[in-house]
C-alpha cells in the first residue's frame, strides 16, 4: 500500500535505477504527465458571439392600439352623420334661401369717351335687396360693388352694412364716377352709343349671415351679377335713363371654393355654387359643383379664346373687389 504521508509530484516514484539512467534526476518525458500547451498566439485568439436578448412581442399593446384607432374613426363617422342629420333637420325646418337683387333705376350723366379711350361720367344705381326667407334674418358685411363695360371696370364703391330682416325689402343705392379709366373697347361703346343706348353690367360682392333664433349660420359669400343694364343715351347727350324697367340680377352664393396646383403650371379649382335667377356663367338655378382644371399665367393666355380671356379679366376683378 502507498504510503499517503509523501506528496503527490505527479511524477513517478524516484528510484536508484531511474537515476541511473536520468542523471539530471528528472524522469523521461515519455513516462511523466505532459505539460498543458501554451495559450495560441493573439492573432488567433477565438472570438465567440455573444446572442443578444430575445424579443418578445406584446400583443395586448397592438390590440390596445388597434381598438383606439377603430374607436376614433367610428367617432369621426359618427359625428359627420350625426352633424349631416341635424343640419337636414334644420334645413327642412327653416327652408334657408338666399337673397334676390334687382334694379331698379340706373341714371347715366356726363358721359363721354375721349380720343385716348378714358372714360368719364357718373352712374346712379338703385338697387332693391329681398329677404325671402320668413324664418331667418339677415346680416350683410360691407359691400363691394363696381360698374363694367363688358369686361372693362370703369368705377368702384363701397356700400355700408346693413341688418334685413324676414320677408323684408331693402333699397340701397351706390354711386359710381369715373374721370380716367381706361376703356378697351372704345370703338365698341362708341357703336352703340350711335345707336343711341349703351348696355353696362353691375357686379356686388359682400358676405352674409343667416341667424335663425339662437342659430347662426357662417358668413358665406355672396355674388350678384345685374348684366345687360341697358341706358338710353344719345351720341350728343351725355345723359341718360335705364330702359325697360326694373332689371332682376343673378345671386349666387359659393358654398365653398378649392384650389391646388396639381403640377408646376397647372391649377385644379372646385367651386361650390347655390344661386338663383336666370342663366349667366356667375349663378345657377342649383347648388352645383364647378370643376376646373387649367394651365397657368402665360400658358393658360396663350390658350384662351378672345370670349375667355374677356371672361376671366371679368372674374379677376370680382376677385380684387372682394379681397380688396
């Protein structure tokens, strides 16, 4: 039995005959436990990945915000129709319509048309405004109005604000002078003036509310157009009278208008419409829609018949009377 008093070398047992043949006193490799290897050089250490934390989804989050999301659009639906049916309520109960203008005298003096095409004279309109409406009162803002000749505008006013009230009728009366507006059309005038009448057009412009007891109805904008104003007025006379009596102007009220450009030199416009009396391109005998989709400045010039861009020179100052 091994003595367990000696320590363990992990070396074989010294013995007279191994010296013999070890004269160093240390025993052959071959026979002795091998030394470990030395650690590999830097360039070849192992690198071992290291695996980050697994995720882990939460899919009560998702449902949570899923839920949200339904729940908000069926609110924003179920708004617009509670809205929707309310406004149809009120609609059938108090049958809002928009007011109807006429004119009703339009006296001309100091005309004349000069060899540099300026115009002079002054213009003496009055106009009856009509609430048709037997439930709802109206509020008008100030309103912008100007005289033309054809396209040409030749003078401009302002006419003061008032209150109408249910199945009320109410004169007002604008006055317009001009001494150096320029007039395109000098030949034109001067034709019919041979003829011994001139035809002129009156455009008004302003924004009405609609109040109905505790309801207020947003300020829309309202568009009158009175065409073909006919005044009796002789080449030597520079005085003159409508003929034909009282004239019935188109109203038109725009709901709403839209315009974006759809590309660098395209415009897209929708106009919404609601107007009455008789057929003009300014008001229609329906709320309608009005879809436009044109080139812009030069291009758009470039392809505009002469009737067009008489149109539009017409509309352009509607447009800088009512943003004047």
């Amino acid at each position: 039995m091994a003595d367990q008093s000696r320590p363990v070398t992990g070396y074989p047992a010294f013995s007279a005959a191994a010296a013999a043949h070890h004269p160093n006193g240390y025993p052959n490799t071959a026979t002795a436990y091998p030394y470990p290897a030395p650690p590999p050089p830097n360039n070849q250490a192992s690198y071992f990945h290291v695996a980050g934390n697994p995720y882990y989804s939460n899919p009560y989050a998702s449902q949570q915000r899923a839920t949200f999301v339904h729940r908000f659009f069926a609110f924003l639906i179920g708004s617009i129709l509670i809205t929707g049916i309310i406004v149809f309520i009120m609609w059938l109960v108090l049958r809002p319509q928009i007011p109807q203008f006429r004119v009703e005298t339009l006296t001309l003096s100091n005309f004349n048309v000069s060899t540099n095409s300026l115009i002079s004279g002054n213009w003496d309109a009055r106009f009856v405004a009509r609430n048709p409406n037997s439930k709802i009162t109206l509020y008008y803002d100030q309103i912008e109005a100007a005289i033309f000749y054809k396209s040409d505008s030749i003078s401009e006013t302002t006419l003061p604000p008032f209150v109408q009230g249910k199945k009320n009728e109410t004169t007002i009366r604008a006055t317009f002078a001009s001494l150096t507006a320029y007039l395109d059309g000098r030949d034109s005038i001067n034709g019919e003036r041979d003829h011994g009448k001139v035809n002129f057009n009156l455009r008004m412009m302003t924004r009405v509310r609609f109040q109905a007891g505790s309801w207020w109805a947003r300020r829309r904008i309202l568009r009158v157009y009175c065409p073909n104003l006919t005044i009796g007025v002789s080449a030597n006379s520079g005085n003159g009278t409508l003929v034909g009596g009282s004239k019935q102007c188109n109203v038109g009220a725009q709901l709403c208008h839209y315009s974006e450009l759809v590309g660098p030199s395209v415009e897209f416009e929708i106009v919404f419409l609601w107007g009455t009396g008789p057929t003009s391109p300014e008001a229609v005998e329906v709320p309608s829609v009005d879809v436009r989709m044109y080139p812009l400045d030069s291009q758009r010039n470039s392809l505009m018949s002469a009737g067009e861009k008489a149109r539009e020179a017409s509309n352009a100052a509607e447009r800088g009377l009512l943003l004047r």
